[in-house]
C-alpha cells in the first residue's frame, strides 16, 4: 500500500485513546528519541507501518525464505563452507 503523502502541510486531528502504561511508553519514546511531540512519534509509526520499504517481491522472497527456516531447509555456514570449498581460514 502507497500511501499519498504529498499534500503534508493539510494536518488532520486524531483522537486516540490508549491504555496509561502504553502512553507512558510513548512518552519515554517521544523524550528517548527526542521527538518534538507525540503526535510526531505517531506521524511516523503510521508511515513507517503504512509505507513499506521493500517491493512485494522482496517480501514474498523474505516470507519463504522464513518458511525454509521453519521447515528445516537450511543448513549451518560450517557445512556451507563445506559444501562449496571455502576454507575457514
């Protein structure tokens, strides 16, 4: 998913209501991180989680590579080495 970004200076109000413990996690996040506010460390969870960095075709090669993990396709770097000659030296 894209999402259109390109008219930023348009703001929108967002009510949101969260759990005290969560809002003191941001809050540590927001003064961490040095955030100018919370409503910017929301702005950019929200890109970060709507706008993803890889191509499909990246992801979908992620995901199976994880599902060779899980199914036991895969094997140790030694017996890599091994396999195609490599001396670990």
């Amino acid at each position: 998913m894209r999402v259109d970004t390109s008219n930023d200076n348009e703001m929108v109000k967002l009510n949101v209501t969260v759990p005290e413990g969560l809002l003191e996690a941001v809050d540590e996040l927001v003064e961490d991180r040095e955030y100018t506010s919370r409503s910017a460390f929301v702005r950019e969870v929200l890109r970060d989680t709507t706008e993803p960095t890889l191509t499909l075709g990246a992801q979908k090669r992620i995901s199976k590579r994880y599902a060779d993990v899980a199914a036991g396709r895969t094997m140790s770097t030694d017996a890599a080495r091994e396999r195609l000659g490599i001396d670990r030296s």
